[in-house]
C-alpha cells in the first residue's frame, strides 16, 4: 500500500491499541524498518495505529515508551539525531 503514495507524507502506525500487550521497542523499530523499505525516511511520522481513549493509563505509557525507544533505535542505526 505504501507503495502506492508516492508523494504522501505517511503517518505509520507501528503501536497496536488493539492488543493490550506492550510492544518492545525492537518490535517497533522492526516495523518502522519494514516501512523504510519502500517509504524514505523523511516521509514517515511513527505513531499509535488509533487513539488512546479507551485503554489504561499505564498500558498506553507503555506502549508510547516503546514508540519512541523503537523510533530512538531506527534513528541511530540510519545516524539521524
């Protein structure tokens, strides 16, 4: 599908609100890499897949800590400060 936006800016979900299990920042990282595939990365904005409402206080802390420590990971290894 990103393929298919080739001048568009992509807002990347890379959190699942579905699941309440807490993602690693390695799984995150995996998936923003996989994007970076087809996407460039002054394209992509990391974010949840959905709004944060409905889940509780420490799961969505948990999970936004693992979207920027799996964001920090991708960062480093292309040498983006």
């Amino acid at each position: 599908v990103l393929r298919d936006l080739p001048s568009k800016t992509i807002i990347l979900g890379v959190i699942s609100l579905g699941d309440p299990k807490v993602e690693t920042p390695e799984i995150v990282a995996d998936r923003i890499r996989r994007a970076l595939d087809v996407v460039p990365a002054e394209r992509i904005i990391v974010a949840p897949d959905c709004g944060m409402k409905y889940i509780p206080r420490e799961t969505a802390f948990g999970k936004l800590k693992a979207m920027v420590d799996g964001a920090a990971i991708v960062r480093a290894e292309l040498g983006v400060k």
